[in-house]
C-alpha cells in the first residue's frame, strides 16, 4: 500500500492470456495477440487502451495501479 517496491516483470504474456479469456469481440482478440506478440515498446490507440484499463481490473490492485500510472502518462 505504501508503494516503496517496485517489481520489473515481463507480464505481456499472461495479461495476453488474461485479454483472451476474458475480453470480448475481435478487438479484445486482436489486442491479446498484438500484446503477446509485441517486442519493445508498442503504440496503442485510445480503443485499445480503454480495453487495457478495463481488463486490468480483472487483475491485482498493483497490477491495477501500475496500468493506470503508464496510461496516464
């Protein structure tokens, strides 16, 4: 709660994984697979990144929080 740790982890693959089970449509489809096939950084459209805030919900608070802070930035 206190957020003095910071964790640096690779987790395209199961947020990919989670997209896929859980999202709805082609357009949650096509972003699991862009996610799980991205190499570096990716550009995301703002459809995109309202599904990426709206499945991150289906994750731990911190994974939550940390979503929100990189696409607010």
């Amino acid at each position: 709660m206190a957020k003095t740790k910071c964790v640096v982890q690779d987790v395209k693959k199961d947020f990919a994984d989670i997209i896929y089970q859980f999202g709805r449509g082609i357009e949650s489809h096509a972003l699991a697979l862009k996610i799980f096939n991205s190499k570096g950084e990716t550009e995301y459209d703002e459809q995109e990144c309202n599904l990426i805030r709206q499945l991150s919900e289906l994750c731990s608070p911190s994974f939550m929080d940390a979503m929100k802070k990189v696409l607010n930035e």
